[in-house]
C-alpha cells in the first residue's frame, strides 16, 4: 500500500473519531518532530509548510500579537516546529485551542544535542563559512539572511541565550551551542511541559520516537484503529 492510499483509508478513520480540537507537536527541534509530522500526515491530518508557519507566525507571536497564529491554525488541524517547539507556546496554545492534543517528542539529551549541532553545521553554519562550533559568535548571524529573511536566525538565538541581570535582559554569546546550556534548558522545558499536563493525562503524549518500532502508542493517544498501525519512519536531515 502506498502513501495515499494508506492516507485516505486513515483520513475515513479519523474523521468519525476526532474528539478533539488541534494536535500540537511540541517536542524540541530535532527530536523526531519531522517523523512524527510525517506520520500525522499519513494518518489524514492537515499539516501545514513549514516556511509558511514561520514566515507567518513567529517574529508576529514573539511580539506579542496572537492574531496571526489564531488565523493560521484555523487553517490547519496539526503542527510541528516553530514556534511550538519553543518556550511556553505549549501553554498558550492550549489556551487559545481548548481541548487540543499535545504530543511531546524526546530523545536522550547528548544525541538531541549532538544531532542539532550537526544539523546547523550542515546548514545554516555551513552557508556562512563557519566549520566549527567554536567560529560562531554574534557577527555569524546579526544583520544577515541566514534563514527565511533578515535576523530571522538571529533573534531566535538572542531567546535561547538571554538572561536577567540587574533587571535588564542580557545575552550571553559564549552560552551559544555550550552543551551544558542547551541540554539544562531542554531537560527544564520537557519537565515543565509535563508537570503543565499533569493533572490531564489524555491530553499529553510524551514519546521517544527512536525507541518506538510502530506508531501503536500514537494511534491509541488519537483514539485510532490498531488496523492503521506501522513502523514507526526515522527521518534524520540532519545526517
């Protein structure tokens, strides 16, 4: 059977059984969100452009004006990524989309970093020269189209290493791609995203793709048919 045919027996499956409002994959970058988008759209759920979201929704959201992410996830019914995968967008989501799914991927905390390290240094890193962790600095990215437009990538980095000191937000450049730093901020995350859900269980699934060989677990989460079960896909761009 290949893809659409399986998609369109899902999507008979699933319409009758959606008790539910949106799916929300809030799990890190780099933690199978890119499998796991790939299975919600085999199961018939519209997933959108990861560009598109984007483009649309982050630097808007990080402002402060909620509208352009209401009207966009209007448009489609699951989504992965950023923002999703950052921050407290978990929370506010659920807010905003009453009675919605949250799917958390994780993965041991020394491969995730390791496969983001290495996805950036085949990417974004690559394309400015840089052939280390340790040539990057503020100059890499301010002031540069590195991704999508112009300091897109750079005021993503600014959240990730900002820091209150004498009430005032800092950024500390040296905490860029430091290890300790990004595995003490993903670990903290995944334990607020669960201790937020703690109290409604059906609500979240947290799961680690690379040790699941089928998609049983996500199909009982979705209150789906065993009949729809498959092997879990490893999609891996960063390799």
């Amino acid at each position: 059977m290949d893809f659409e045919e399986y998609r369109q027996i899902a999507i008979k499956e699933s319409l009758p059984r959606k008790n539910f409002n949106k799916i929300f994959c809030i799990g890190y970058n780099k933690t199978g969100t890119t499998s796991l988008e790939l299975v919600l759209s085999a199961l018939g759920y519209k997933c959108p452009a990861q560009e598109e979201q984007e483009i649309r929704i982050v630097k808007q959201l990080y402002e402060g004006n909620f509208q352009p992410l209401i009207e966009f996830c209007h448009q489609y019914e699951a989504f992965q990524d950023m923002p999703f995968s950052q921050g407290v967008v978990y929370a506010q989501v659920d807010c905003l989309f009453p009675n919605s799914k949250f799917i958390l991927t994780v993965r041991d905390p020394i491969k995730w970093f390791d496969s983001l390290t290495r996805f950036h240094l085949n990417g974004i890193l690559k394309r400015q020269g840089i052939e280390s962790l340790e040539q990057v600095n503020e100059a890499t990215f301010k002031n540069k189209t590195v991704y999508l437009y112009e300091n897109y990538v750079y005021e993503n980095c600014k959240r990730i290493i900002s820091k209150v000191e004498n009430n005032r937000i800092e950024h500390d450049w040296s905490l860029l791609y430091n290890k300790g730093h990004y595995i003490k901020l993903y670990e903290k995350r995944n334990k607020e995203i669960i201790k937020y859900f703690q109290n409604r269980v059906d609500s979240l699934l947290v799961i680690d793709l690379e040790q699941e060989k089928d998609i049983s677990k996500i199909l009982e989460f979705l209150d789906l048919p065993d009949k729809l079960n498959m092997q879990t896909p490893h999609l891996n761009p960063s390799k």
